[in-house]
C-alpha cells in the first residue's frame, strides 16, 4: 500500500513530525473511501483502518 512509500528512510528524518506526509496519507484515504474532503480526518483514517503515520515512522526510528 502506500505507507512503504511514505515512510521511505524513516529512520533519518522520523524525529520530526512531517505534516506534508501526513497529509498525503489521509486524502489518500479519503479518496479511496470516496468521502468528501470536509469529513473528519480521524474518521477517513479509522474507516480504513489506519493509524496516522507518525506512529510507524516514529516506531522505526525507535527501532533503528
């Protein structure tokens, strides 16, 4: 899907929050959702099932 991509070396710049990312993730969502843009961005994200990115590239930069 596309959370490899978006979290492509992780591990270098996972110590800041990337808005621009997070960005991209959730109107990711809410297309493949087809839900209109004014829609929560929480609720895009939990009717895909997904967590905000932060969590996994926060995660590999702690694995790392």
């Amino acid at each position: 899907m596309i959370t490899p991509i978006l979290c492509y070396s992780a591990e270098i710049w996972g110590f800041q929050y990337a808005e621009c990312i997070e960005r991209v993730h959730i109107n990711y969502c809410k297309r493949l959702c087809g839900l209109n843009k004014s829609v929560s961005n929480a609720f895009a994200l939990s009717e895909c099932g997904r967590l905000p990115l932060y969590v996994t590239y926060t995660g590999k930069l702690i694995a790392y």
